[in-house]
C-alpha cells in the first residue's frame, strides 16, 4: 500500500457498520483536480477502522470538506455483469477543511 494525502468533498452520508470483524464507517470523496487545464473529479471510497469509524460516525457528513491522510489500494472488482477499479483509502487521519454551517432540521 502507499501514503496518500487527498483533500476533497464528502459525497455520501457516512456508513457505519459494527460487524463480528469490528467496526468500520466508509463514504465516497470526491476530489477536484485539473489535468492540462481542464477540470476532473477523481472517485475514491474511504474507510475509517476502529476509533477512526467512530470519528466518522459522530463528527463527519456528507458535503463536508475535509482532508484525509491514509493508506491508498488498487481494487480491482468483478460482479459478473461488469468489471473496474476502486480506489479505496485507508484512512488514519481526517480533518475538517473549511467549517461548515449546519442548520438542524
């Protein structure tokens, strides 16, 4: 696995599971980024284990700007139908990046 550092848009509600393997919260971040001019969003899915799924859990929702530092895998899927890569991060830290006014419903 590699280190990565990736700053980008919460672009799901968070996913909190607590399974017989432990606990873990995954979403999907969007990164904006720009190749030769041009504007692209690179996809990944992040994972919080533990004390981090917890973190995610309570402090972290979807539209939050926040910046990740992890470990990054190369997935490659197969569900019969169709094939492709996810690029999933480890993550071992996250941090809000700008503040987020939230209004309760």
């Amino acid at each position: 696995m590699s280190k990565i550092n990736v700053k980008g848009l919460i672009a799901t509600t968070p996913r909190f599971v607590r399974g017989l393997s432990g606990e873990y919260a995954s979403f999907r971040l969007a990164e904006a980024i720009q190749i030769k001019g041009k504007h692209a969003i690179n996809w990944f899915t992040i994972v919080g284990e533990k004390e981090m799924a917890t973190q995610i859990e309570t402090s972290f929702a979807k539209g939050d700007r926040v910046s990740i530092k992890g470990e990054l895998q190369i997935i490659d899927w197969d569900n019969g139908d169709q094939t492709g890569t996810t690029a999933q991060i480890i993550a071992t830290q996250i941090k809000m990046t700008k503040a987020v006014r939230r209004v309760a419903a």
